[in-house]
C-alpha cells in the first residue's frame, strides 16, 4: 500500500486551504493510499534552525548548520522533532504540500520545515542533488491558494511565469534539488475573491487532479549526466 | 542624515553572514547613515503568522489575513512586535537583509519577517505594487552566502541564473513588489569551503560594494505603465 504525507500549512480548520488539503485525502485514500499527516500549524511546528537542534557538536567552537545536521543525525542527537518528520519522509511515497502562497513562496512554518527537516547527507550532499537527492524514487506534489488572477502570470502577465518562474526555487531548487519526481502543482487563482460555489467547483477540480496523479506533466529538472564532475556543462 | 534598516537572520556571533553584517553597518555609518538592527535571532522574533497576531477580528467567524492584517494596524491591535517592524521600516531610507541562502531563499525567521511585517494595505494593496507599493522612494539591497560556486549558476549553470532566476521570488516578488528601489544584492559563494584569507578579502569587497551602492545596478520591477487598470498588457 503506497503511503502518501500531507504537509499543511494553515492555520484555519474551516480555511479554503484545509478543504483542499481534507479533499486530497480523501481522493488520495479512495486511489489505495495511506495517509500520514504534518499539519504543522496544528503541531505548532518550530520553523526555526538554530543549535538548539543539534545535541552534540562537531565542531562545538564555530557552527556550521549542516555539518552539524549529518552528524547529528548519525548520532542520534538530532532534535526530536526532526527525527519524527524525516522518519515521515522515509515511509512515504509521495510528499504533498498544502499552503496559501505567501511572497511567492510558502509561510514560514512550512519554510522552516525545509530549514530543518531536509537535512544535509540526508536529503542531498555534494553531488547527490536532482535525480540524485535523498528523495529519489518519491513522489511530490503541491496545491496552493493565490489572490492573484491565472492573466497575472505566464510571459505576458505582469508578474511573469509562476510555476516555472517566480516559484523556481520551491519546484526546482527545493522538491526537485532533494531528487523527488515533482509533479506539475494545482494552483487554486484568485480564492479570496470568489464565491462559494466557485471555491466548490475548485476543490472537484483539485479532487480530478488527484485522483490521476502520474499522468500529469512533470517539473524539469536538470539532467546531472549534462554536467561533470565539478558540475561543467558536458 | 539617512537611515539603514539591517535586517540580519543567522545564529550565530562568530558566523561569516554576522560579520557581513557587521562590515555593512561600518561601512554605511561611513557613508553617514544612521544604523538600527533587526537582529532576527537575537530578538526570538517569531515568524509563524496566525490568528494571535491580532488583537481584534474585522470577521470573527472566519479568518481572512490580508484582511485583517489591514483592520488591525488601522485600529491599533496588530501585534506589537509587527508595530515596531513597521515603524522601522517606516523610519528607514535603506533596508539590508543578511543571511545564509537556504533552499533558494532566506531563513524560516526571515520570511516569517516578510509574513507578518510586509502586511497588506500599507506595503502592498490591489494596485498598489511595485512602483506604487509602501516601500516606494526606499532602497532595499541584500547580502548574502551560499555553498554553491558561482560558475554553478548563471544560462549555462546547472541550477541555471541566481538572482534573476531562482531568487526572482525574493527580489522581484518580495522587495520589488511592495515598491522598493531594489539594488542588485553582493553574492558571497562558496563560504563554507573558504579558508580565512578569502573571507577576509571577501569582507573587503563587501565594505567596497557597500561604498557605493547607488552605482550598483537594479533588479528590473514590472513597470506598472505598461499595463491597464486589471493588469492587461497595454
């Protein structure tokens, strides 16, 4: 049985965000998956890397974040709650982000669940990054909720492409930098402003989107066989 | 005499970005600026937005942010630690963010800082962005370090162009879009590989770029001209 994680990030039980998050369970669960949950907001999630999360220390003189993470987690010093969330990762299939999209990004609990769980040596070193990274072999995906109009964005909207530009570094140089397989997101446009039935049409819309997961086009990433050793263009 | 906000998100005392910090605020009180701090460690600052951050509820059976956030500075209830970031803010000519690049952007304690800081109605409304948002007349500009060398970024780089491709959220999405006059920022790559002679040069060449900001080119802002009441092209 496939295991799906649901990371959400709002802080609203009746919120238009938790009803996405609530659907794609249930759509996830009806396809054959078990769901496990983060709902960082209802676990009230320390986003915040400092050494308070390293029990040991390498080099206890001068802080280097992720030296300190690989060794910790060897150790078995690493923070609790870290442990607990990598452990998540590890049983599962596929990951899915729920968030309301904050400055082109995702709010800062969920940001710190990056800081801190995607932990070096763990999740990608050196040269185990892209189709290499700790999550290759997984799953990911998200959904998010915007103010801003679907015209807003692409090459000719004033803000320029979303997906693939604004949000680069959470498809790409995130999900994508950790080796997941990162499936196109279901962006939910212009939520604040529409009615209800809208937002129920939306949320059949995520409901279909989910329950036909692998035939969605994927988020490129870069091909490291392009590159050497040092990461030279080949 | 000018003002310079430094926005600081690392640690650490003895960190590369705290020294970084550290010669921006000689070198600009050099220049004849004011300084004032944020320093975000320091202070605890809290980057998890939610309901606490409000004193009083425009709409009490349902929780609206934006909305909120704009209800609540006017009536004086916005949370106290969000007042005295606005106001410096306010009182500042030049905003300057320090950290350590992760996942592509800042720290968790920073973007909770654009969370709750940068609120709606006085950074950023409907038509109100870019050219026309509450930082407008200010400067913003960033340092900051990453593992990464530069020739790994950039057309022809694996994770393809840094700042104008990855970082387009933070530059464009966040600093530009709430109308500041946004300044390329000074990229310190591969620190963590670096023995102490290159640090220290690299420090320099912080204090040099620092001298001379307003001749440092600017990250290009959607001109609001080109484009109608509903955001069309023109």
């Amino acid at each position: 049985m496939p295991t799906a994680l649901l990371v959400h990030a709002h802080s609203e039980s009746d919120s238009f965000v938790t009803a996405m998050r609530d659907r794609i369970a249930q759509t996830l669960a009806g396809q054959g998956y078990a769901i496990t949950h983060s709902d960082l907001y209802a676990m009230n999630f320390n986003p915040v890397l400092s050494p308070a999360d390293f029990g040991q220390r390498s080099t206890p003189d001068h802080l280097v974040y992720a030296l300190e993470q690989r060794h910790n987690f060897e150790s078995g010093t690493l923070a609790a709650d870290i442990v607990t969330e990598i452990e998540k990762i590890r049983a599962a299939d596929l990951i899915v982000l729920t968030f309301p999209l904050f400055w082109f990004s995702v709010p800062a609990i969920l940001k710190g669940w990056f800081d801190r769980v995607f932990i070096s040596g763990t999740f990608y070193g050196g040269k185990t990054i892209y189709g290499r990274g700790g999550m290759a072999g997984k799953k990911a995906c998200a959904a998010f909720s915007l103010g801003g109009r679907e015209d807003m964005f692409g090459e000719r909207g004033i803000h320029g492409p979303l997906v693939h530009g604004m949000m680069r570094h959470l498809f790409q140089g995130t999900l994508g930098y950790i080796g997941a397989d990162v499936i196109e997101p279901f962006v939910a446009h212009n939520v604040p402003y529409q009615p209800l039935e809208v937002r129920s049409r939306c949320l059949d819309e995520l409901a279909e989107y989910f329950s036909d997961l692998d035939n969605h086009p994927r988020i490129p990433i870069p091909d490291l066989d392009k590159f050497g050793p040092r990461f030279e263009p080949l």
